[in-house]
C-alpha cells in the first residue's frame, strides 16, 4: 500500500493539553492498526516525520505526537529539543498522558480497527516500554531505549530513572532491537531487561546487532548501519502484523 495521506493536526494530551501531533494514514479501504511513534531526544523532526509516513504506507494508522509542544512550541526541533533537555526531559507521566491522547485519537478515526501499538527510538524506546507498562496496548517496540535499565551518568541533565520495576505491569508482546556496541543501554542493561521479562512471564522477543552501536536506524547519522537497519525494519514489520491486524 503506497497512498497515503499526512497532515499536522492537533490533539489532546496530558491534562487536556493542546498538543501539535504527526498524522499519517493510509488511502486504502478498509481498516487499520494504529502506531503512536514516539519521537527520540533530537525531537519532532523530519526523519521521524518519515518514519511516521513510512507505517502509513504500510498499511497502518501512524501518529507522532510532538512531546515538545508545551516547552518550544513551533520552534526549531534542534532549539526544543535543547530547551526540554536542559529542563530534565518530557516528565514520565506527562509522557504516559500524551501517548494515551494520541491513541485515543487514532481510535476515534473510522478507519481504526481498535488495535494500537507504541514504537520508540532512543529515548523514546524506554518510553515505548513505559507506555506499554501504563496503558493497554496490543504490542509495543523499544529500539535501544536508554535508561529502561540504568540512570544517565552525572553531568547529563536528564532527570528520569530506571524503569524495569515496571515489568510486571507489561500489557503485550515486546519487540526489543538492540546495538551490540551501545553504551546506553548496554548489552549488560540488555540482559537485565530480558531477565525480569522471562521472570514475570512476559512475552518478547530481543534482537541484538553486532558491530551497531546506539541509533543505528538514523539513515542521516554516522551510527547508520544499513543492514541492522534493514533487518530491524523487517522484525517490526513482522511483529505488528502479527498483532495489529484485523482479526
């Protein structure tokens, strides 16, 4: 499926705040699963937008809220993203609001078949990971996702903490794709994520890349490899269509 549609549109977000959002939707007859792509540090930029474009012409349902909206709004994604870095980041449970507003939107379109899922890069990744502890969600995808497991070093502003108590509260099937060579997470963080996974019973599946470091799905940054990339874009695509699909 190729036709798409995209515009930037408005939703409602964490405490019914106005939030400028991403949407991309497919043309085809029918109706879909919806995607929530959850943008990473550098923000609401162009690569995500296409990204987010990417799941419309796969046949899905794809909104990227831009989680920036109430510190920077309308500003350069490089500025916003500065300015909420400098700030400690996008708070855990604004961010859980924001997710659940999009969500709600995409289920209030015709063309949603109620099925929804979260896909996060960087940053995003341990977001996909808390949205997927906090609502319920048909599947969810964490790519590399710092800090899940682990707190930022000193010196970096971000004031957000590990997460992986949250496992029990897990609400579907989880796609991990990791870099063998990331610092954050590391392959160490890695393993303890799956451990408290396989110890609550949860279901999942990991993918671990040799010689790929942090962002290697970033097609415009030196950490691009285009091979983990591709096969990356493969698992994801598999596993939403086990769990996004009509039924």
């Amino acid at each position: 499926m190729d036709s798409i549609t995209a515009d930037t549109i408005s939703i409602k977000g964490h405490g019914g705040d106005t939030l400028e959002a991403y949407l991309a939707t497919p043309l085809g007859q029918g109706s879909f699963g919806g995607v929530v792509v959850i943008h990473h540090m550098p923000g609401y930029d162009r690569p995500t937008k296409e990204i987010t474009r990417r799941f419309a012409a796969e046949g899905y349902i794809a909104i990227c809220p831009n989680l920036y909206s109430r510190e920077a709004p309308g500003a350069d994604p490089d500025d916003a993203a500065a300015r909420v870095r400098a700030l400690g980041g996008v708070p855990d449970d604004r961010l859980v609001g924001d997710v659940k507003g999009a969500i709600d939107y995409m289920k209030s379109l015709p063309i949603s078949n109620g099925k929804v899922a979260t896909i996060g890069y960087c940053s995003g990744g341990r977001q996909s990971f808390l949205a997927a502890c906090s609502l319920e969600l048909d599947c969810a995808v964490d790519c590399y996702g710092a800090f899940v497991v682990g707190t930022p070093p000193e010196g970096m502003p971000l004031k957000v903490g590990p997460i992986v108590h949250l496992t029990p509260n897990l609400s579907c099937p989880l796609l991990g794709l990791f870099g063998a060579e990331d610092q954050y997470p590391t392959p160490e963080q890695v393993d303890e994520l799956e451990a408290k996974l396989k110890e609550n019973g949860k279901k999942y599946e990991f993918h671990r890349y040799e010689g790929a470091g942090h962002a290697f799905f970033s097609t415009d940054r030196p950490s691009f490899r285009p091979e983990a990339a591709k096969d990356g874009w493969e698992k994801i695509f598999d596993f939403f269509g086990r769990y996004l699909a009509n039924s």
